[in-house]
C-alpha cells in the first residue's frame, strides 16, 4: 500500500511513495488568483479627463459665438440687399 518509488537525479537519490504522486494538500498548493477588483480611477487619468473636457467645453462655447455672430451679420446683409 505505502510502495515507494526511487529516482536517481544527477546523483541524488529521491524516495516517492506512490500514492503522493496523485494529490497535492492544500497547503502546498498555490492559492488561486483573487478576482479582479475595481479600485477607482488615478489622479492622473482625472486630471486627463478634466483638461479635454475643458476643452470640449471651450470648443462648443467659441462654435456657439462663432455660431451666433456669423447669424446676426447674414440677417442684417440680407436686409441690405433688399434695401
């Protein structure tokens, strides 16, 4: 029941029993990895996001000017012309 296996490895001698060969403990065994888990954002990737919404923000608001000055100078060069 307890047969043990000898195994010569560059002049080492090893003694296996055989029924230890098919089932590692617990102890010895490797813990599985732990699932990932969400930890939040940087600093670094905020402050990322906070510069290119700023500039989002300034690019819609110069279009919305720019947007606005160009409709007022058509409205009144179209009276012009039927003047």
């Amino acid at each position: 029941m307890f047969e043990l296996r000898s195994f010569f490895i560059k002049g080492i001698e090893l003694k296996l029993a055989r029924t230890s060969l098919g089932i590692i403990p617990s102890k010895w065994a490797p813990s599985p990895p732990s699932p990932p888990s969400f930890n939040g954002y940087t600093g670094g990737s905020m402050f990322v996001l906070g510069l290119f919404m700023l500039l989002l923000g300034v690019g819609v608001g110069v279009g919305g000017m720019f947007f606005m000055w160009k409709r007022q100078r058509l409205t009144g060069l179209a009276y012009q012309v039927f003047e």
